[in-house]
C-alpha cells in the first residue's frame, strides 16, 4: 500500500499544467464564442482610433484644412455680426453648438443671447472633439473682436466628443485633427506616428466587436468615475479651458447636452467643474428623460424645438450665476 503511494500523488501532481492549458483554451473558446456572438448581432461594431499619418486629407466643399483646428468652415461660409457697442457671448462646441439642421436664428445660442439682449458668436464647428473645443478657444475666441474679449464663453459638448479627442482623423470630414496623450506628468503631449499600437491591438481595435465593446465599457464607466484614457485625456484639455479663461478674466460656463438615445447625466464632468469653481448645466440632468421630438429623427441632431429647450436652460443658467449679464 505504501509503496503504491507515491505513484498516486505522481498522478494528481502531473495533470497541472493540462488543467492550465484546459482553462486557458475554454477561456479562449468562450471569448471566440462572445465576439462570433457580437458579429452575428451586429453589436459593438468596431471603431479604430485613428493615428498621426494613418490618412491623407481629403478635398470638401465645405471645409478647408486647418493646421492648429483640424479644419473650419470655408471662407463665405460664415456669418458676419455687428460688434459697435455690443457684449457678445461666445459659444464653443460641434454640430450641436453650431447648429446643424436648423436655421441660425434656431440655435440655441442665437435664442439665448436675444432673450438676453446679447449677441452670440458661434464657433461650433461639425465634427469637432473636446480637444479641437478648447483649442479654438484658446486661440479664437478669448482673443476676441477688435480686441474686445467676450462677456462670457459657453462650451458645450456631447459626450461623443470626447471620444473624437483620441482620434488623429475624423472620417466624417475627411481631414486630420490635433491628437494629444498625457505623457508621465500629465501634461498633454501630441502623439506623432511612433505612438501607434502594436500590431495586436492595431487589428482588435480594427476589426474585434468584443475589444469595442471593452472600450464602451470603459467609457461609460468614465462617466461616472474619472478613470480611463478616454476621461483623463478630456479632462486635461477641460482643465485647460478653465486655466485659459481664468487667466482672460472670462467666466465660463460648460453645457453637456444629451444625445437622443442616451439622456444620462454626466458626474464626472459634474464633478470636475465643481473641483474647478466652473459653472455647469446638465441639460440631461434638468430633463431627466430625453424629449424624443426635441431631435431630428434620422440625424439625432436637436432640431428647432430642442434648441429652444436647451437655449431656455443655457438662460436660466447665465442669470442664475451672473445676474449682470442678464440683461
């Protein structure tokens, strides 16, 4: 008996390294299964983060390219304002902040500042990411007209626009953008074509449902927590907004307007102006529910009525921090 038994301890010993090797395949099974799974259904499609150098620009007539902006709008494009004797307030977003799909005396900038006797100078631009926000406002709008700096500066954003901010290309527009990281002292730092992933993951992101839908993840959990490249990247380009006009001596106030299917409020960036002293309106957070016909119904863009909704918060929230503005 005794001689038998360390041929039997030999034999529970030995099948180790196949019970590793087993778990390791049934985990390899079983993401195959989840990604053949997410393709079949058409879930987490693939979004690749685009990369300095991965695209050439392509020729619209619409926009022109821009070296420090990406792009902007070409010239004739735009709309001239009187300035003699008039504050204004500058907006700074994407689409929604410009006004896509409505007329201009429908967005939400020109409804607010009549309301207000102001006069709305709108540098939203289709497309734009947070990084491309704060750029233009450092180098557009606390410059001001004539030298006159703005009254008051509102940033708005979706929260698709901070994941515009990691890309280097924006297809939509066919143009490259300014791509920046935070380096080992937080400090933004522009990516250059070194800074591209290693093949492996150059192919996930490419081409796997289940590494996208690992990235969501991380997205909407940096609504809520500030943690992932998505949040931490955007946050340093917000904080740098709110150093800029800081040092302008121009209030600021940050809108966060919901998507049509996504009506969630926003902590983080709730959190994060509050740690900064910086006026914030959660458009969602004051709806609660989002107003299915406050869009358009193929674009999701916020048609007239949504610009009205949102120009009537965008008021209450000027009056309510600077009642000298409100004329």
């Amino acid at each position: 008996m005794s001689a038998r038994a360390p041929s039997t301890a030999a034999r529970r010993r030995a099948p180790l390294w196949q019970k590793l090797l087993l778990s390791l395949a049934a985990i390899v099974v079983d993401l195959l299964l989840l990604e053949a799974a997410c393709r079949v259904s058409g879930a987490f499609p693939p979004d690749p983060i685009t990369w300095p150098g991965q695209y050439e620009n392509q020729e619209s007539r619409v926009f022109v390219a821009d070296r420090e902006l990406g792009w902007r709008l070409r010239p004739g494009a735009d709309f001239p304002w009187p300035t003699e004797g008039v504050d204004y307030r500058d907006f700074v977003g994407d689409s929604f902040t410009f006004g896509t799909g409505v007329r201009w005396s429908e967005t939400f900038a020109e409804q607010a500042c009549a309301r207000l006797r102001a006069r709305a100078v709108n540098h939203g631009m289709a497309g734009f990411g947070v990084d491309q926000m704060v750029l233009t406002l450092e180098r557009v709008s606390l410059r001001g007209e004539a030298g006159a700096p703005p009254a008051l500066v509102v940033l708005t954003l979706i929260a698709d626009d901070l994941q515009r901010s990691l890309h280097a290309y924006r297809v939509n527009a066919g143009f490259n953008k300014p791509s920046f990281r935070i380096d080992e002292d937080g400090a933004l730092v522009e990516r250059t074509p070194s800074d591209r992933p290693v093949a492996l993951l150059h192919f996930l992101d490419a081409h796997s449902h289940l590494h996208a839908a690992t990235r969501g993840l991380l997205r909407r959990l940096g609504r809520r927590w500030p943690v992932g490249e998505w949040w931490q990247v955007n946050a340093a380009w917000l904080r740098r907004a709110f150093d800029a006009c800081r040092q302008a001596g121009v209030p600021l106030l940050v809108v966060h307007v919901p998507q049509r299917d996504r009506c969630e409020p926003f902590p983080t960036l709730a959190q994060l102006c509050a740690e900064q002293d910086v006026a914030f309106l959660d458009v969602a957070a004051a709806w609660s529910e989002s107003p299915r016909d406050a869009y358009w119904p193929q674009d999701g863009h916020l048609n007239a009525k949504g610009h009205a909704l949102v120009g009537e918060l965008v008021v209450h929230a000027i009056t309510a921090h600077w009642p000298r503005l409100a004329r």
